[in-house]
C-alpha cells in the first residue's frame, strides 16, 4: 500500500481535473495532428501540436506539483509551465507551446507529441477516448467512478458546466 | 439550373465521401429516427465550411416547425465507418429564443463574459452558427420569427464576443509583462491577436470555426490577413523580446480594431474580484486563505497592508489600485483565486471591424 502524503481533497481533485478536463481533448489533439498532416493543413498542425503540449504541460502540473485551483484558460499554460520549470518535460512542453519555426517532417512531428501524450499519460492514467466508437462505453463507465471517487471527499464534479446545465437542481 | 445552395451541398457530399467514403443518405439514414415530420437536416461545422480533414466529424442540427422533443445539450454520437456524426435536436422556439437572447446581448452594453458558452464548448456560439451558416441536408431552410436575419444576429455575435476576448488577453499581457511573468505575456499576446483575426473574419460573414482553424483559414479564405498573423505566430524568449512582442501585439490589434488597448486605457473598465479570500494574520504569517479551495498564499507585510487597504469591494476597480494592489491581485488571478471582470462591454458601433460582409452566400 501506498500512503499519499497530501490532503484527500487535494489529492483526488487534481488528479480527476488531470484525467478529464485534460486528457481526452489530450487525446483528440493527436488524431487532429496526424489528420492535418496527412491533409497537408500546416496551420492546423501547429494549432494542434501547441494545444497538445499545453494540455500535457497543465496535466502534468497538476498530478506533479498538485496546483489548485487552475486558472482560466488563457492562463493556464504560463501557470503550468511556471509549475514545471524544474522538470525536463517542461523545456519539451515550451518548445510546441512556443510554437515551431520550421515544422519538422511529419513522422517526427508526431512522435514528438505522442511521447509528450504518453509522458502525461505515465503519470495521469488512462481516459478512453469518447469520441471513438471503442471508447465511448467505457469512457461513460470511468466516469461514473470518478464522480464516486470526487463525491466521496465533497468536491464537485470535474465535467464541463455545459455537459451537466439543468442536472444540478 | 445549379443554386448557391445545391452547391454547398454537393461541395459537402464530396468531402464527406473522400474523406470517409460515407454517403451523405447514409447520414440521413442513421439519424432518421430523431427527426418528427419535415424537420430540417443542417451541417455545420468545418466540412460544412470547406475546412475538414479525414478525422473531422459532421456536426447536424435536426430541427424544425414539427419537431416535439429537444435533445440534451450533449449531442447524440452516431458512427459511420470512420465518420462521427454529432447531432443536436431542436424545437423551433428553443432556436428562436436564443437567437433573441443573441440580439439582447448584442444590444446591451454588459460584458458577454461566457454568456454564449465557455472558451473549450463555445455551445451557443457554434449552435447559433450551424443554424445560421448550416447546409440543409434535407428540409426546408429555416426562417426567423421573431429576431432579424440569423446570419447578421450569429456574426455580429462573434464579432462581439472575440472583441471582448482580444481586450481581455490584451490587457492581462499587458500586467503579466508588468509582473515579469514573460511566458504568460506573450502567450497573451498572442491570444488577443488570434482574437483579433477571429473577430475580422466573422466581420467578413465567414462562419464560425474555432481557433485551431485560424491558420488554415488565413490561408485559404483571408489570404490578406496572413502576413497580418505571421509575425506573432511564434512567441519570443526574454524579457526585451517579450516587450516587444507584446508592443506589437497592440499596435497590430489597435490597427484591427480600431480601439485603445493600452493598459492606462483599459484600465477604467476593469477590476478584480476574488470572494473566496480573507486575511487571517497569525504572529509573523499573513495568510490569504480560501477554506472553499483549500488554498493559502503567504503574504509580506507590504502585500498583507496592500490588500487590507483595498476599499469596499470586491469588485475592486484596477484604476483605484495602487501598484502593489495590482501585483497582489495579478498574481492571484495567474493563480486561479482572483477574476478580472469588465464593467462594459464592447458594442459593435465601438468597434471599426463591424459589419463588413464580403460573401454572405458563402
């Protein structure tokens, strides 16, 4: 068994805002780059690849360095960036958030970022893809745990407002 | 005879059976079983658009004057081979009250500040703009009752609601230079010239598509404002590269948007909020606590005095703020625990973007 040295609230909030406000758009913004690439779409692609790093960077600061509350949106990168100064993947994160000068041949380009995406996903744990028709079941069914889990230390839930507007009265 | 519209159509079916080798009757197929009478059929999103690639999906909106039941704000997940096809279903009234909401918001001088959705879900703008921009699958097109013309009412709409972002991103870069925080200065630079570009492009009456089309739509449809984006596409390092980037920033926006986006100008509209927190001084530490997120910040005695001389409030408006007030409340707000919030909005008739439409059959 291992102890986690860090309050239950703290602990499980972050690690839910982890795994579900971050890691399935994570996931998604793979298959949008390799969707660009194959298309031709370089503006597209460096969209994708900078959102990508940011999702990793902010997921990573979260289950490394346990923040709360995260900040709205357009400061999210620079917090979680600020968060990860001191860890190797916080340089790699820069990088694509930056955003590229030349893009790099597009096998490269997507191993970069895919390795970015596993590296969170080591720390931050697996989310099935909703979007996928193979995913989307056991996307639901993950879920429904984590709202048990979150529930269970009186935080709220994780999901966007927008997926549960008039399920909270 | 070839319409406008038969165009799209086919423009649409094409993309769809290239990209997914997907027949659009297959779609119709599929989502059969929502429709209630002559519901109409529309597609949005960026196949609709001419945007897309082989991993977008169709976005469908089935609605119409029979339609009985509306579907949750979720949409319903059909898939197709590779094609996801997003359907939301609507009653007529439910379109026609948030068009109206729409054409209230653009009417009055309040902030939007999420109204229309939040930056990830954007839900009402996209809806407003599948509805308006869509392409009628099947069905008679849909007619507004009771607001003006559903295109105007979404483009204006988005308009407004970049305007807003862009003074927001420009103004926090402006403080996070203040702080030395370059990183989330140029970032925020960025942003509000990104924002910019958006709002130019919905003056146009090109329908929406959110940022991570921005690029491929520079290039394809506003070949003009290419050059305009290149410069701040990627972000400097350094403190005097950041300032200067950050300088250009509002000068580039300023020229786009036709408004005063320094800082001194920015700042009688805005002002801070952070509820959650109170000071709680114990001996030598002075704690910013807020039990509701389970956070404290340890304050100097400079900090702690700064915030206990913040008046009344909160709100707290930036112009009565002292330079240490400022620093305190930014650093907060780069934290998560404090809001920065605009007394008005930014009416079209402020701004020299408006309006200008060069392709409304598009």
């Amino acid at each position: 068994m291992q102890s986690v040295d860090l309050g239950a609230r703290r602990y499980i909030w972050c690690r839910g805002q982890a795994a579900w406000l971050m890691g399935p758009p994570a996931a998604q913004w793979l298959e949008d780059l390799r969707g660009a690439l194959a298309a031709g779409q370089s503006g597209l692609a460096r969209h994708v690849s900078r959102q990508l790093a940011e999702d990793c960077a902010v997921m990573l600061a979260l289950t490394l360095t346990y923040g709360r509350p995260i900040p709205e949106p357009n400061m999210r990168g620079a917090w979680a960036l600020e968060r990860l100064a001191d860890h190797p993947v916080g340089k790699d994160c820069w990088e694509l958030i930056r955003g590229l000068e030349e893009l790099p041949e597009d096998d490269v380009l997507v191993e970069r970022c895919a390795m970015l995406q596993q590296k969170a996903r080591e720390v931050v744990g697996h989310v099935p893809d909703a979007l996928t028709p193979e995913g989307y079941y056991p996307a639901l069914g993950l879920a429904r745990e984590w709202i048990e889990l979150v529930s269970s230390v009186g935080e709220s839930g994780f999901l966007p407002s927008e997926w549960t507007r008039g399920t909270d009265a | 005879m070839t319409t406008v519209q038969d165009k799209r159509v086919e423009e649409l079916a094409a993309r769809v059976r290239e990209f997914h080798g997907v027949e659009l009757s297959e779609v119709l197929e599929i989502i059969d079983y929502l429709r209630d009478g002559e519901d109409s059929v529309l597609v949005g999103g960026s196949l609709a658009y001419g945007l897309g690639n082989q991993k977008s999906d169709l976005d469908i909106v089935v609605a119409g004057r029979a339609t009985k039941e509306s579907s949750s704000r979720m949409p319903l997940e059909h898939f197709i081979e590779t094609l996801r096809v997003d359907v939301w279903k609507l009653r007529e009234d439910e379109i026609e009250e948030l068009f109206q909401r729409a054409q209230r918001g653009l009417e009055s001088d309040a902030p939007f500040e999420g109204a229309f959705g939040d930056v990830f879900e954007q839900a009402d703008l996209k809806l407003l703009h599948r509805v308006a921009y869509g392409v009628i699958i099947d069905g008679p097109a849909l007619l507004p009752a009771g607001t003006r013309n559903y295109r105007e009412v979404a483009r204006d709409l988005l308009v407004r609601e970049y305007a807003e972002r862009m003074r927001h991103a420009l103004y926090v870069s402006q403080l996070a230079l203040g702080a030395q925080q370059f990183a989330a200065a140029a970032m925020n630079a960025r942003f509000g010239v990104e924002d910019a570009l958006q709002a130019v492009i919905a003056s146009r009456g090109l329908p929406f598509s959110d940022n991570k089309w921005l690029q491929v739509r520079l290039e394809k449809d506003t070949p003009d404002l290419r050059e305009v984006y290149r410069p701040f596409a990627v972000l400097p390092e350094g403190g005097a590269a950041t300032k200067k980037f950050v300088e250009a920033a509002i000068e580039q926006v300023e020229k786009l948007s036709g408004l005063r986006l320094d800082a001194d100008s920015l700042s009688s509209d805005a002002s801070w909020e952070a509820p959650d927190l109170r000071l709680v001084p114990a001996g030598d530490l002075r704690a910013l606590v807020s039990p509701e997120q389970d956070v404290v910040f340890e304050l100097d005695a400079n900090e702690a005095d700064a915030w206990k001389a913040l008046d009344g409030g909160p709100p707290w408006p930036c112009a009565s703020c002292t330079d240490i007030q400022m620093k305190v409340c930014y650093r907060l707000y780069a934290n998560g625990m404090a809001k920065l919030l605009w007394a008005r909005g930014l009416p079209l008739d402020r701004l020299s973007m408006k309006g200008v439409s060069v392709d409304a059959e598009r």
